[in-house]
C-alpha cells in the first residue's frame, strides 16, 4: 500500500495496527505524531488545494499552519499558472474581474490584484508545521519518510489501545528520526559554501604598473 497523502496514511494505520474500530482516534495519532516531529525537526515543504470564489479577490489561509509562503498557482482548464508574490501595498489592484496575476499574504489571507472571474482552483505551495488534513493532504517529509510518519503515528496508537508492540514502534521511530536527522545534517553541511573572497587571499594581486601591458 502506497502512503502519499493523509487519507492514506490513516488507511495505513489501520492496517497495520490491524484495528477496524479505530477510525475516529487514528487522525488524533497523526496529530501527536506529528507534535513530536515539529520538535524534533524543521518545518517541512506542504502543498495545499484551495478553491476561489467568482467574484472573490482573497483566499483564507486560516486552517493551515503556514510559517513561510513559498508559491502559488492556479488551475484553468488543463494549464497551471504561476501568480508572482508581492509584499502587500506594492502592486496595483483593479476592481475588475479576470484571472490574477500577483498575490501577498495578509494575516490568514492570501490577497489577490483582482476579483476571480471563474472559480479557480489553486495549489499553494508553503513550508509550516508538520499538520496533515483534509485541507492539506501532503507535504514533502511525508513524500520522502512515509515509513517515519507512519511509526510516529502508530506509537500513538499503541499507547491508546496499550499495545505491547509500542516498545517495537519506538524503537523504529527512534531509529527512522536519527536517520532523517543525519541526512538533514548531512544536507546542510553540503550547502555550505566558501566565500569568494576568502580564495583570494595570498594570492598576488593585480597590478596596473607591473602588469599591464604598453
């Protein structure tokens, strides 16, 4: 089975703690899971789905937990477009409706240079807490660490039904979160770079009385 997205890593849990009657309690495991992850790392890359109203000139972002606006896109038709970001009070707005073109964050509300002419849908790209919902389904970590997010959740769910297996589940969590640590570090270690300036030092310079040329 596939986990690449909230419904299904609450199918997951189910499954493999091989409990039917959990369906109420298995979004509250994610939640804890997920408590202990934004602890213990950085915040993560999420895409959300939102949909405009015709006639709407802002979209709430208020069910989500956005710490950094990266991107956002509409949807017409079979082409995704690309809405240039702004600080808000920079760019012109009109009153007339037709497709956006830029947008700034106010509060919990994207703002747009204009009313929707359609009900657009958009895809809103942001780095926030770890947070899976309805609203927003995915996000980057769960991509690439389904197994990680899936221990984290189910040792929640051990502990609600007292299953002797949490010690099993711990430890692969405890074991999966120091991987993902290491391969962060490892990371940022990899984008550390030198400044150019620091290449130039006992290195002769340039000289226009010795080196140039008549």
């Amino acid at each position: 089975m596939s986990i690449t997205n909230y419904t299904e890593l609450k199918s997951a849990i189910s499954d493999w703690m091989a409990r039917t009657d959990l369906t109420g309690n298995v979004a509250d495991f994610i939640s804890l899971g997920e408590a202990r992850l934004n602890r213990l790392l950085g915040p993560v890359g999420t895409t959300a789905t939102l949909t405009g109203s015709i006639g709407a000139q802002t979209l709430s972002i208020s069910s989500l937990s956005v710490q950094e606006p990266q991107n956002l896109y509409y949807r017409q038709g079979e082409t995704e477009y690309f809405l240039v970001p702004r600080p808000l009070g920079t760019f012109s707005t009109t009153t007339i409706q037709g497709s956006p073109s830029i947008w700034a964050i106010e509060a919990n509300t994207i703002s747009l240079d204009r009313p929707m002419i359609e009900a657009y849908t958009f895809r809103f790209v942001y780095l926030g807490r770890f947070a899976l919902s309805d609203a927003a389904p995915t996000n980057e970590f769960l991509t690439n660490n389904p197994d990680l997010y899936l221990a984290a959740s189910i040792v929640w769910g051990c502990t609600y039904t007292k299953d002797p297996a949490i010690a099993m589940w711990k430890q692969a969590l405890d074991e999966f979160t120091q991987e993902v640590a290491n391969e962060n570090a490892r990371k940022k270690r990899g984008q550390l770079t030198v400044d150019p300036a620091l290449g130039l030092i006992g290195q002769n310079r340039w000289s226009i009385r010795t080196d140039s040329t008549p």
